[in-house]
C-alpha cells in the first residue's frame, strides 16, 4: 500500500465515523420529537375541578354545608377563598352563553354578592363532582346532590363545577396564583 493509498483510506475511515456519528445524532433527536409530539398530542387528564358557591347559597348562609358535602364527597380543597365578581368576570366567565336568553340575569346573578371560589382534588375530579352537584334544575338533582339540597331555582343553583380538564385549569387560574394551589 501506497502512501497515496494510506491517505485514501484515513480520509475514508474518517468520513464513515463522522457519518455514523452524525446518524446516531440524527435517531436521537427523531427520537426526542417524535416522544415531544406524542406527549403534546396526548390530553393529559388531571385530577383537579374549579368551583363557586354562588351568591345565593352564600347569601343564605350555606357555604359551611357546602363545603362539608365536598369534603364527606372525597374532594380535598388545594385551594379556597371568599371573593365577588365584576360584571365583566361574570360576563368573561359566562361568555359561552352570551347568545342565551338567560345570559343578562345569569351575569346579574353571579355578580352581585361574594362567592366561595375552590379548586378541588380527587381521582376523576370534573366527573365525580358534577355528579355531586346535581342536574343544573334543581327540580331534576338526584337526591343528595348539592343543588338538591341548596338551589332554589334553575337560575339560581348554589354551585358551578367546571365542565372539562381544559375549563378546571382556565377557571382555577383565573382566581388563584400558582402558590395559592396547594
Ligand atoms: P355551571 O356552569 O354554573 O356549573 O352550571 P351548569 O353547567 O349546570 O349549567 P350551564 O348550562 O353551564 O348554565 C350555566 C348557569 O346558567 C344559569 N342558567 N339559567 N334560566 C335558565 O334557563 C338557566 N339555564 C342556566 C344557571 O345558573 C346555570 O348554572
Ligand atoms: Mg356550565
């Protein structure tokens, strides 16, 4: 073997290991993006819920009952306080319903006194609390649900539960900072 030769094959053998180096690298960061992508695309379930005692329930003195019910119901309390509305919470909190024709008297209704606002832990958390609370009519809430015992009309229905994972976590940031949430 020439010198000529010997160059040849350095230079070969040099470019193969750059080529498995720069292979390896190219795998593992396929890797990483392919895990990063299924990970973003997977809906993570969590096991919190957002939800108001509302101003008629406050009003008439239920909160200490209320809050008994979700406590005997399984639901640890990571986050709690006595707070009021604005109009435009209301109207921001409601906004879903802003075409219904019970929107105006809905936003009057939840503005208009103090409301006990909670974030809620447990397994199943948005399920199993609205569950606890009952149908939205009291006259339809099954026995022992929160708005069988303590709403007084469709309107006014003692308690909010959040209705997904999504609206818990949009909902429970609106009223608590990230080191109110225990
Ligand atoms: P929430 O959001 O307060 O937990 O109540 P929900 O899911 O059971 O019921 P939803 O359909 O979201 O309605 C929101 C609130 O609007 C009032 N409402 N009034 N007059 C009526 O026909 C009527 N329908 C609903 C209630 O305060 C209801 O909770
Ligand atoms: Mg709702």
């Amino acid at each position: 073997m020439n010198l000529y030769n010997l160059y040849g094959l350095k230079k070969l053998l040099k470019t193969s290991f750059c080529s498995v180096l720069i292979m390896n690298l190219l795998k593992s960061i396929h890797k990483k993006v392919y895990f990063c992508t299924k990970f973003k695309n997977t809906k993570m379930a969590t096991n919190r819920t957002f939800t108001m005692i509302k101003p008629d329930a406050v009003a008439n003195g239920h909160i200490g009952n209320i809050l008994a019910m979700i406590t005997n119901g399984g639901f640890k309390i990571v986050s709690l306080k006595l707070t009021q509305l604005t109009v435009a919470d209301a109207k921001a909190f409601y906004a879903v319903h802003a075409e219904r024709p019970f929107y105006g008297e809905l936003v009057e209704f939840m503005s208009r006194g103090p409301i006990v606002a909670a974030i809620l832990e447990k397994d199943n958390a948005v399920e199993d609390f609205r569950t606890l609370i009952g149908a939205t009519n009291p006259a339809e809430a099954a026995e022992g649900t929160i708005r069988k015992a303590y709403a007084t009309s469709i309107g006014e229905n003692a308690v909010h539960g959040s209705d997904s994972d999504e609206n818990a976590a949009i909902e429970g940031a609106f009223h608590f900072a990230g080191r109110e949430q225990f």
